[in-house]
C-alpha cells in the first residue's frame, strides 16, 4: 500500500490548511486511518484518527476543536482539515493505515505509512 500526503504549506497563525491522503489500494477503505505529526528534534505524535466508517473519530487534546478528520471511502481517500493554526502545529504531517477497522490512537496499530507533508504555521 503506497500512500500519499500532500496539501501542507505555510500559513500564517489563525489560518486554515486541509491535508489530504490517497492510497494505492482499497485496504484504506477498509481500515481505520491516522494522522501523526513530527516536529524537529521530536517524537513523531498522535493526531487524529477515523474508523472505516467514519463514525469514530479521536483527537489530541491539542487539536481537538480546530482540526476535523474525514475521509471518502469511495475514493481512498482521508482529509484532515485544520482550523486556526497555531505555531505549535508546524511539522511534518504523516497519514497512516491501521490494522482493523478500528480508530486508534496508538502508533503501533498503524501498518502503512505515507512519506508526510510539512506544515509550517508563521506566528
């Protein structure tokens, strides 16, 4: 399974960026999908994850209320649209494939990994 991330750039602090993720194969449809993201000089962490459904959805106490997780089965794709940015959000945004159907938070249920995309938040 190949994954691609794309639609990072730079924005100004209070701005908005949607991400989007497009798999090879239909195994993302069929598994819960994640995003994590990875600072300079940082551990890559949990953001957002989606069940195959889409009926369940987790955040990080830090993005919660600013970012929404989607996806499009029909399309393999996943979306994550984020809302005031802040300079804390800029890194290196990775999507994944999990496992099971299920949503989780945990890095270690996630298989497949795209190559990231960089978000950069000026202040």
């Amino acid at each position: 399974v190949q994954l691609q991330a794309s639609g990072g750039g730079e924005v100004q602090a209070g701005g908005s960026l949607r991400l989007s993720c497009a798999s090879s194969r239909r195994t993302s449809s069929n598994n819960g999908v994640g995003w994590f993201r990875q600072a300079p000089g940082q551990e890559r962490e949990f953001v957002s994850s989606i069940d195959r459904n889409g009926g369940t959805t987790y955040y990080s106490p830090s993005v919660k209320g600013r970012f929404t997780i989607s996806r499009d089965n029909a399309k393999n794709m996943v979306y994550l649209q984020m809302d005031r940015l802040k300079p804390e959000d800029t890194a290196v945004y990775y999507c994944a494939v999990g496992r099971s159907v299920y949503a989780t938070t945990l890095r270690r249920e996630f298989q497949y990994w795209g190559q990231g995309t960089q978000v950069t938040v000026s202040s």
